[in-house]
C-alpha cells in the first residue's frame, strides 16, 4: 500500500523546474509532462516516477505475456516503455537491422516515489517510507534554488571550436534516402501497401551529453503535451512527442494518430494560410485516414461491437515548431480483456506502420537501415486499477551513456502520392528540433 499526502502549490509551474531538478540523484526516472497544452482526454499536467522497488525489463520474446503478469501482480503504478519490436512478438517477424543503442525491447518499473501534479494540487504516493519522509522531500524540493543552464559564452565557443564533441550524422545519404523512397513507391505501384512510415537514423558516437540537460533544451523549443524524460540505468530518452498512442479509461480506449505536418512560420497571417492549406490537403488527408481505418481496424479487435467510433477525423492542431493533422477515435473495450491485451492488440501503432499493416512492416524492415528500438514505440504508464495512458516515440533522441552514443530519427508516411524530394524536406523540418538541442 501506497502512502499519500496531498499538497497546494503556489507556483507550480517552479515546483515542476524543482521536481525535475531533485531528480538528478535517482537510477530509475519517468518524467511525463503536458506543458500545459490543453487537451481534452488529459489526465495529469505532469507525473514523476522514481527509483524501482520492483521492475520487468526482457527481449522481444513472450514480453506482452510478461508484462500482462507483472501488471497483475503489482496492481500498483508501473511505468516504461513498449519497444518498436515488440512487432516481433505480436507478428512472426524480426528486426535485424544495426542497433548502437542496445535498449532492452521492453522495461517497466514500480516507483518508490510518485509524483502527481494537476492544476496547482500535488499528490505524493511513496511505497515502505521513512517517517516524515514525504514531508521531508516536499520541503527540500520547494527550498532548491532554479539554476539555468550555462550557456558557453562567444570567447569560449571560439576556444573549443577544434575540441567540439562529434557531429551529428546521417545514417543514409540523400540520394540513398530518395532511391529507397522510389523503391517504396514501387511497392505501393505493385499493390503491397497503400502506405508506409518510412525513417532514417541520425547519431554520433562517442558523444557525451548531458541528457537532463538536452531535455530541457527540447522542451523548451517544442512543448508537445507528452513530453518525456526516461533515464533506466545507462538508457535515456528525450522525448518531445505530440502524439498519444492509446489511452484506456475506465472502459474507454482513445488513440490519436497523427499523420500529417507542415511548418509554422512567424507571420501570423501566413501561419494561418499554412494550416489551413495543410487541413484541405488531399494526400495528407488521405494519409491520415488511412492511418485512421488502421487504428479502427485494430480497436475492433478488442472492442464492443459497434462501440469503435471516429470523434474527430483530419484537425489541424498547432504546436511550436509545426501544424499536425490529428484524429481522435474511441472505443468500448470488451469485458475480460486485460489491460496489457488492448496494447498488444493495436501495436504497433498505425502511424509508424502503415497499411496493410504487416506488409508495411516488412518493407520497413527491408528498406530502413537502422533497427528502431525505443524509436517509434510508446512510453507511459499503468494505474493500480489497470487504466493506462501511452504516447509514440517520435521527435525523440536515445542516449545510450554508457556507449556514448547519441541516436535519433525521423520518417513521414509514403503514399502513391509522395514525392521524394518533399518527404526528405519534411524529415529534416522534423529533425530541426533534435538537431537544435544538441547544438
């Protein structure tokens, strides 16, 4: 059993800078934040987990099994991350291609501490503490003075400019990007897929960063309603994802693909023209509700029948750096189906698939250069009485600490209706984030 304390934050939006600080000193943390962006199907504004009292973390193998196990065991709050190839274990498939960062396919913890704060309401849910404990942290978390980040001034700049860490580099050259484009094309031209999220890999090696620190810096530039700070062991993800990959409540499941993107510009009135184009684009459209027929298709399976329902279908929505195209679609989930069955059910997501689902994700494997790991899977968490919320791991960099390796990709969909040349534009407006960060 949990104890729990309750309190009221006069400034919560320092106490969130004095939480993520006083963190630093844990080997497990799950940072989850919404920037307060206003979304509808939010639960919390940001949650905090630190230090496993327990954890589950293993290959492709039976992991769905695994986790619906431990989940039922600890009827506790656990949190972590479903890997891309975990489609290993739901499908007869495999994923073969180079991997520097060497993430477990799947890792979940039970948190000591837990951390939930909404509005200006915090609530502390610690496991086997200390008496006073929770009193003790909360006044040592409000009492931490907010230090910047030490921006290298122009002198020092100059100074180092031979010492600089290793560049950042593209796993695939252009011209091989836009030949492996074509050869999706064909794919599509053939009758194989009608889409398919197609991603390449930028990284550096021996690379050393400070990943709290990179962070902050990502979201800071877009904040995205899931942003996510993962440090398990040497393992670090960076996460500035705008996209919810399923979420269960009560007995209702939400998914919100997004397929779609363009850029902002600083021109309010050319800002809105860019929205509104993009919101009567025909192949983004179709993109999406392509995607959309996928997400029904898959909630379907562990649905009602006729409770699977489109709520909102191709809006715009506006984050710092682009517009994306959403769409929201619910369902009932049947009675008798675990938690842990409605994720193995819908995974991996459309959005970072494609349709027909399995096709598209040999040809990904066939064409991309780089195995996804963490990439393009989900991160979130579970709640004592098995309500889940997930997001998809994308605008995202892995970090792997103890390799010094820095990773992270980007991809869009391709449809018949794809030119290359754009699609490696839109890669790199996508990756203009990630690059920004780690300067």
């Amino acid at each position: 059993m949990r104890t729990k304390s309750t309190y009221t934050l006069e400034d919560p939006l320092k106490f969130k800078q004095q939480l993520l600080q006083w963190s630093r000193q844990f080997e497990e943390i799950a940072w989850l934040d919404s920037n307060n962006y206003h979304q509808e199907h939010g639960e919390f504004d940001a949650l905090l987990a630190l230090g496993a009292f327990t954890a589950i973390k293993t290959d492709y193998h039976q992991a769905f099994a695994k986790l619906q196990e431990y989940q039922q065991t600890t009827k506790d709050w656990i949190f972590g991350y479903l890997s891309y190839d975990l489609k290993n274990d739901v499908e007869v498939l495999s994923s073969k291609n180079n991997d520097e960062l060497h993430f477990p396919d799947i890792y979940f913890f039970q948190p000591q501490k837990l951390f939930l704060l909404k509005g200006i309401q915090l609530e502390m849910h610690y496991l086997r503490m200390l008496d006073d404990e929770i009193e003790e942290d909360f006044n040592e978390i409000s009492k931490l003075p907010i230090t910047d980040n030490p921006q290298p001034t122009t002198e020092n700049s100059q100074l180092t400019t031979e010492n600089r860490e290793p560049k950042i580099q593209a796993r695939i050259s252009k011209e091989d990007y836009l030949k492996k484009v074509e050869k999706m094309l064909a794919y599509i031209q053939r009758g194989d897929i009608y889409e398919a999220n197609f991603c390449q890999e930028f990284f550096a090696e021996d690379r050393k960063i400070e990943p709290m620190e990179v962070f902050q810096e990502l979201n800071d530039i877009s904040g995205p309603p899931f942003a996510t700070f993962l440090k398990l062991e040497e393992h670090h993800l960076l996460c500035a994802s705008p996209e919810r990959y399923l979420k269960k409540s009560g007995s209702k499941l939400i998914s919100q693909p997004i397929k779609g993107t363009d850029r902002r510009s600083p021109n309010s009135e050319e800002d809105l023209e860019i929205a509104e184009q993009l919101s009567k684009d025909p192949k983004e459209q179709s993109e999406n509700v392509m995607i959309v027929d996928l997400v029904r298709n898959d909630l379907s399976k562990i649905a009602k029948k006729g409770s699977v329902n489109v709520d909102e279908l191709c809006k715009v929505y506006s984050f710092k750096q682009v517009h994306q195209m959403i769409s929201t679609v619910s369902a009932e989930i049947d009675d008798g189906i675990p938690p842990v069955e409605a994720l193995r059910a819908t995974f991996p997501m459309g959005s970072m698939t494609g349709a027909p689902k399995i096709s598209a994700m040999k040809i990904i494997e066939e064409l991309e250069e780089t195995k996804r790991g963490l990439y393009s899977g989900a991160v979130g968490y579970f709640t004592p009485n098995g309500d889940f919320d997930f997001n998809v791991v994308i605008r995202s960099i892995l970090y792997n600490s103890v390799k010094k390796y820095v990773s992270f990709s980007v991809g869009g969909a391709i449809t018949a209706g794809s030119d290359p040349q754009k699609e490696y534009e839109e890669c790199l407006l996508k990756a203009s984030a990630m690059r920004q960060a780690l300067g």
